[in-house]
C-alpha cells in the first residue's frame, strides 16, 4: 500500500512541477498554452537521449545522441532545451497579442509536434518511443528505498519551484503580468512591453515543464508518444483550473485531485462495474465534464488567486536616540 | 530511350489530385460550417471534429434499420445538427450569458470535444466499426484523367449540391439574410430587428448538419468509423476556414480546395503520415501571416 | 511644444475615419476635441496613442518623431490613454492598479527580480505611501484592498485618474471620461482633470457633455465626418455655423469641410 502511494505521489509531485509552470502562463499572465505537454515531453525525451547510452540496434531502440550523462546533468539538458523550444515557439507565436490566435496556434505546434516525434524514427523512436534508462542514483541508493528517495527529490524541487513561483507573483514582475492577463491594452497604455513580459512568463513555464518532464521520465525510464496528446494537455488545464488558477497552493491541489485522486481512485472500483478497456476514456469523460462545470459554476476554482496584502514594511527601530537639532 | 518514369508521375499527380477533390469535398462542408459559425458566435468550436463524428456514428446507427446511405445519412446529420444546436444552446450561451471571456470558451470547447469524444468510445467501444456501403461503392469510373470510385463520385456530387444550396439559402432567403447581418454586426442587427438569438441556433443547426454530411462522407470514403476522426482533422478543418477567411463560406471553399488538393498530391510525394501535418503547417502560417484570409480587406474581423 | 500632430489620416476599409488631422498642444494645456458621433475623434486617440498605424502624417512628442513608435514606448515617453470603457485591472486590487501605474519596466524586469530584492522594495514601499495619499484624495483609499472590479463605474473612472496621477505622464488622452456617469460623477470627473492639470498634466479630452468641456478646456477642437471643422473657445464654436449644423446632423458636404478646413 505504501508502495503504491509513493508511486502515486512521485507521479503528482512531478506533474505539479509541470502545473506550477503553466499555472504562470495561465494563471498569472492568461495566456492559454495548449502545447504545455509538448514541452513537457521535449524535457523528457532530451533527459532520455542524453542521459542513455547510444542507440544500438540489440535494443530494437532508435534515437539521436545517447551521451551517457549523469542524471542531473541530463536533467539540466532536458529542461534547457523545453525552454528553448518555448523561447522559439513563444516569440513567434505571441507577435500575434490576441488571446485565442496564440491559443490555436499552440495546439497546432503541439500536434505537429507529436505527429513528426512519431512519426520519423530516428529521433525519439519514433511510436515506440524510448524505454530503459536505469533507475538515476540506484546503485548509491539501493532498489528497496528508491522510490521513497526519489520522491523526496521530487517533493524538494517542487518546493523550490513553489517557492519560487510565489516570490515571483508577489514582485512587480507577478503583479504586471497579472495587470496583463487582466487587461492587455490598458498594460501597454502604462508602458508594459506585453510581448516581452508573456514572453518571459511563456519561457519560464515551459523551462519547468521541462523539469517536470525531466524528473517523470527519470521514474518512468521510459517515454513515448502515447502518454502525451492532447488529453494529457486538458488534465493538466483542468488541473489548474479546478484548484485555482492564479494560485499556487491551489494549482497543487488541483493537481493532487485530478491526477492522484480520481485517476487512482478509479482503479479501485470493482472490476465488473467499468470494464478495464474503458478506463482510459471514462477518466478523459470525467475530466472533460469537470472543467466545464468547474468553469461554469466555480471559474476561480477552489482556492482562488488572492492579491498580496498592501503592506508597509515597518522601518527598524533605531539604536540610538535620533540626533537633536539644536535650535539655531 | 523514353523512360517511362514521366509517365507515372504524372498519373500519380492527377490522381492525388483526384483524392484531393474527394477530400476537398469532405473539408468545404466541415469548414464552410465553422466559417459560419465563428462568424456568428467568434468562438472558434474545439469541437467542430466531433460533429462530424456523430454524424458518421448517427449514420452507423440508422444502419441498424436501414441499408439505404442516402437516408443513414440524413440521419448522420440530424444527429450532428441536434448536438451542435445543444453544444450552442446549453453549453456556450451559458457561458457567453454570465460573460465568460472568449478565451475560456475556448477551453470549454476543447473540454467537450474530449467529452464527446470518449463518450462516443465508451458508447460504441473501442473497436472500429464500419460504414456499410452498397456493393458496388468501389466501382471505378474513369472520368477525363481522373479514377474516382462510385462512392467518390457521390461523395462530390453531394458536396458540391450542399454548397449550391447553401448558397441559395444565403443569398435568398431571410434567413440567409438575416444570418449574414449578424455575422457583419450583431449590435446592428438586434437593433435593425433581427432576432438575432434565433438566428444564431438557426445557424448553428445548418452548421452540425454540414459538418454531419461531411462526417458521413469521411466515413464512406476512409472506411471506418472511429471516434477520434473528427478530432484529427479538426485543425485542417480549421485551416480551410481560416485561410478562406472567417464569415467568408465561400473563401473556406475555396480554401478547401487548395489545402484538400495539396494535401493529397503532398502525400504521393512525401511520407503519407506527414500530410495532415502539411495542412497544420499552413494553419499556422495563415494565423500568423494572414489571419483574415487570403481574401482580406483590411478590416479586422475576430 | 509637447504634442504635434500634423496631417493624420486613417481610413477603415474604404471608410474615411481620419482625413488631415493636425494638432499642436503645449505643456498643461487643457484641449477638447468635440464632435457628433463618428466623427473620428476616438479614432484620433487610438492613432496618437498608437494603438493603430496612422496612413498619413506624424506624431511628435516633445522632441521626438513617434510616428511609428509601439504603445508601450509612447507611454514610457510619458504619453498615456485612458479608454471610453474604464479599463481597471479587475482581479488586482486597488493598489496594486495604483502600484502597477506607478512601476516602471525597468524595475519589473525579470533580472531585477532576483539582483536587487530589497532596493525594489524600498521603491515600492514609496509608492505605497505616495498611492495612499493619492487614493485619499480620491475618496478611494478604503477600498485599497479591494478587487477592482467590484468598484462601481464612477469609482473606476475615479481609479482610472487615481492612475494617471500616480504615473505622472505629461500628456494624457482622456476618451469620454464622462459616458454613461451621473451628472454629480461627471462634475467630480471635471474636478480631477482639473488636478491633473495643476500637476502639469497636459490633458486632450475627448467628450460628448459640453458642460464638462467648457468647465475645463482652454482651447477647444470640433470635429466633424473625419475632418477638423472648427477650433477655438466655446462661445465662437457656439456660434459656428458649420458646428451647429454638424450636431443638429444635417448632412455637410464635402466641399463645405474643405472651405472650412482652408479658412
């Protein structure tokens, strides 16, 4: 049972360093990014390719490079490269400031994405993708306690990530992309580089769901491209949006709910009542009703975005008597 | 010595360019329909594929009664136009009623795309049924340089009738009238006495019943019925439409027909697999390029 | 000379909504632009503003040419547009609109961020305290935490103001400030442009309440199917005829605009 936990967790925890990062494109800055998967595969599939031995032909595997690198630093490689991919994506793609232009747009980038990874083998491995990283730090670590070692490595850069999110959306930078995401134009009126500044958001979100992408796949050991299509995309929006977009603790619980609780919870039904092959589109069923009426009836989601507090930090006591002037 | 490799390539070309006018067809009736619709509610449909797939799983069903393909599908497309005027009716007027944002809307498509999409694979299961067609659907017909099977041929025919009576009902009738007033400006049209509402779910109707022929047609032509096939060619529906221009139906024919030939003779010469990938290419390039159309004026429209 | 507008022109699929329009204003000038509706005079905002390219003609700002410069840069230079809607940012509180008006890119770049965390804070502990005065001339101040969007419509106008005071602009185009705002609302409106000036503030004020343009405009622009028809103080646009006819909306030929736009 305990097991079975720690798998469960390793697999949230690390889809909330994914939904964090797209909580800041769409929660702080509202730009809907429907490629946020995408990137989280390119994060994936460039740990993998980095992190593994070359390619031969024994394996049945093919991909590019295979440069046997240690696993942080294929992590570093992975998450590098998603945000690279973002940068090049975004900087196109948000010259066009309208909301649901950029939206189509990323949705066309993430399916002609997945198409061509799967397309043309030499790459990724095309549909068969790629399988057999050994488990990172196993041999330091043992078989028995890696799981639970790799979940608090998980849960550590998730807090760092959080941390780092939240000090974001309480500086200046935070506070102008929400002022963006609440009303573009009037941002420009005052000076915003909107482009720039949805840019920056658009990076740093796609740098985390590379990192996300990353540590799933030092789990997985494995990647291909049937684990993430647009259904995967519609979890993860639907994720933050049931637990508050806008809000990071609530972006995590949204996150733990819709990836831990209904997903796993739906294995525990009696076999007879939901017939095993139907589990996958009953769960996409489920989510897809779920954002609707969470959009509906509850937008800001269960724990809404709350602006920082006005508060005048107190200056510090002074030491010393202050200095009297003496009258002239 | 004449090689006859010439030879073959040119009968190659013309017949992908045959497939492409079959799949022409199929697109102009899918993006004629979402042209109209974006004109009228500015809401790009996520889930304009799935219209098409009920029409085709409509027609599956009718086929339980009868064989005639004629009648399955006018069923197809009673069914599309049912859930199309519920997707508009119960779901986006609901939103667009408390003042949802556009760009939420857009997710809520998305999430009834997906919604419909396994609710039809959890419905009708995951194996790939197959629209029974008459027995003598493959027959050949050579016709100037092309070789179109009877299917194609009906196919086409029923495309090209779809838009001249589309045609007819736009330019003539008062609702076509009245449409095209909301589609320009629906604050002028209220005020000018347009039931506007009304028109709206009017339109959306003929939209699902569009998109539903088309659905039919694609399952006559590929042979299964699946549920995903609606959403896999869902953006080079949208590719049509935005190249032809929003509110232009006309343009997204025209589209329809460059992008539908393209992708076909694309295909002969390069990895199948990428064709459709071709046509998001294009979506692509049109928003960022030319987001009102090939055939813009200057005014932008959504 | 702060603003010179000279010979702008837009036209809207092959309708005219600007023909040569030309404007000079000095520092702290109070100007009006009137006009019945779909006079072009919104769309002279948006064009000096640059929220749209101009066709013809030039826009400068104090020494510098802005013809083609992105909204965002105009602003900085100290150009700022209010819109006929008050737009507030709705989710962010009061004072976080205030702050946001009152930061400058420079401090919000992402860089800055992570180097100077406690210079930044002391910066904007000084805005804090400068918008908290700003507010209680408003009347806004108790609603400091609250969400902008639940203000009523005259308390965003009033935050729209509150805004432009905390960004110190030296040119702001005001496009209607006063629609759809009662009669008591719009005297308060007429008040604050009033402060605006007193701070230096030159104001160009789009407006349909007359009232409000005389109480505040020294100098006054009429506008009229896409040209200037008239200009001065209000008494002889009073008596203008061509004014007159344009807001009774008798049709003025084109030839009729042209006299008056060469006299």
């Amino acid at each position: 049972m305990l097991a079975f936990i720690t798998v469960s967790l390793i697999l949230v925890v690390t889809n909330c360093i994914v939904a964090v990062g797209l909580n800041i494109q769409l929660g702080y800055t509202g730009m809907v990014n429907l490629m946020s998967i995408t990137c989280v595969a390119i994060g994936g599939y460039t740990t993998l390719v980095l992190a593994m031995p070359p390619a031969t032909p024994a394996t049945g595997l093919t991909y590019v490079l295979g440069l046997n690198w240690p696993f942080p630093l294929a992590v570093l490689g992975g998450t590098v490269v998603a945000g690279l991919f973002g940068l090049i994506v975004g900087s196109v793609a948000l010259r066009r400031l309208r909301a649901h232009y950029f939206a189509i747009v990323t949705f066309c980038v993430a399916e002609i994405t997945h198409q061509s990874i799967g397309n043309f083998n030499p790459l990724f491995g095309g549909f068969n993708g790629i399988y057999g990283l050994p488990q990172p730090g196993v041999d330091v670590i043992g078989y028995d306690n890696w799981n639970y070692f790799y979940l608090l490595v998980c849960f550590v850069i998730l807090a760092i990530v959080f941390v780092f999110a939240e000090y974001l959306r309480r500086r200046p930078f935070g506070r102008a992309l929400r002022a963006i995401r609440e009303d573009q134009d009037a941002a420009q009126a005052f000076g915003r580089n909107v482009y720039r500044l949805q840019l920056e958001a658009f990076v740093i979100g796609s740098l985390l769901a590379g990192l996300g992408g990353a540590m799933l796949v030092g789990f997985t050991g494995a990647l291909d491209p049937g684990s993430w299509g647009s259904p995967e995309t519609l979890v993860l929006i639907t994720a933050i949006i049931l637990g508050g977009s806008g809000n990071n603790l609530g972006v995590v619980v949204g996150m733990v709910l819709v990836a831990g609780v209904i997903t796993q919870g739906l294995t525990f039904l009696p076999a007879g009542l939901i017939s095993n092959t139907l589990l996958s589109p009953v769960e996409v069923m489920i989510y897809g009703a779920l954002l609707i009426v969470v959009l509906r009836f509850r937008p800001e989601g269960l724990l809404p975005e709350r602006p920082p507090r006005d508060v005048i930090k107190e200056p510090r006591r002074r030491l010393t008597a202050p200095h009297v002037v003496a009258e002239d | 010595m004449v090689s006859w490799r010439p030879w073959l390539s040119v009968s190659l070309f013309l017949s992908s360019v045959g497939f492409g006018m079959v799949t022409a067809g199929i697109l102009a009736l899918a993006a004629v329909g979402l042209s109209l619709q974006i004109s009228v509610t500015n809401v790009p449909n996520f889930a304009h594929g799935e219209l098409l797939t009920c029409g085709a799983y409509g027609a599956l069903v009718a086929q339980f009664l009868t064989n005639n393909l004629f009648v399955d599908a006018l069923v197809g497309m009673v069914v599309s136009g049912v859930v199309a005027f519920g997707m508009n009716r119960f779901i986006l007027q609901s939103f667009i009623k408390i003042g949802t944002r556009r760009i939420y809307l857009l997710i809520v498509t998305a999430g009834v795309s997906l919604f419909l999409q396994n609710a039809l694979a959890v419905v009708f299961g995951e194996p790939d049924r197959v629209l029974t067609l008459p027995s003598d659907a493959s027959q050949p017909y050579h016709i100037g340089p092309f070789i179109w099977t009877k299917i194609d041929l009906v196919v086409m025919g029923a495309a090209v009738t779809a838009m001249v009576l589309l045609y007819l009902l736009l330019q003539y009738t008062r609702f076509g009238k009245a449409q095209r007033a909301v589609a320009d400006s629906p604050e002028l049209a209220r005020v000018s006495g347009v039931p506007v509402k009304r028109v709206v779910n009017l339109t959306w109707i003929l939209v699902g019943v569009l998109a539903g022929l088309a659905g039919v047609a694609l399952a006559a032509t590929s042979g299964t019925v699946t549920p995903p096939m609606g959403g896999t060619i869902l953006l080079v529906v949208f590719a049509a439409a935005i190249l032809g221009g929003i509110g232009k139906p006309y343009g997204a024919l025209v589209a329809a027909l460059v992008i539908g030939v393209g992708m076909e003779v694309s295909a002969a010469y390069i990895d199948p697999a990428y064709k459709e990938v071709i046509a998001v290419a294009i979506l692509v390039l049109a928003i960022l390029f030319r987001p009102n159309g090939l055939f813009s004026s200057a005014r932008e429209t959504w | 000379m702060l603003l010179e507008v000279d010979g702008l022109a837009k036209e809207f699929g092959g309708v005219h909504a600007v023909q040569d329009f030309s404007l000079s204003m000095d520092a702290g000038e109070v100007v009006g632009l009137i006009g019945p509706n779909g006079a072009g005079k919104s769309t002279v905002i948006t064009l000096v503003a640059g929220f749209t390219r101009q066709d013809k003609g030039t826009v400068r700002f104090g020494d510098t040419d802005i013809s083609h410069m992105p909204v965002h840069r105009r602003a900085r230079l100290g150009l700022v547009r209010t819109f006929q809607l008050a737009r507030v940012w709705g989710r962010l509180s009061v004072m976080e609109n205030m702050l946001v008006a009152a930061s400058s890119p420079p401090r919000e770049s992402l860089w800055r961020q992570f180097t100077a965390p406690r210079a930044q804070r002391a910066e904007e502990d000084l805005d804090r305290e400068r918008a908290r005065g700003v507010l209680a001339e408003f009347e806004l101040l108790r609603l400091k935490d609250e969400p902008a969007e639940r203000l009523s419509g005259g308390q965003k106008r009033l935050l729209e103001f509150a805004r432009i005071v905390m960004a110190q602009p030296r040119l702001v185009l005001l496009d209607e400030p006063s629609a759809s705002l009662s009669p008591a609302m719009s005297r308060r409106i007429g008040e604050s442009i009033l402060h605006l000036t007193s701070l230096g503030i030159a104001v160009l004020l789009v407006e349909h309440d007359l009232s409000l343009v005389e109480d505040t405009c020294s100098r006054i622009v009429c506008m009229a199917a896409s040209r200037v028809i008239a200009e001065g103080s209000m008494e002889s646009l009073r008596s203008n005829e061509l004014v007159v006819q344009a807001y009774l909306g008798a049709a003025l030929e084109e030839r009729d605009l042209s006299k008056a736009a060469g006299a």
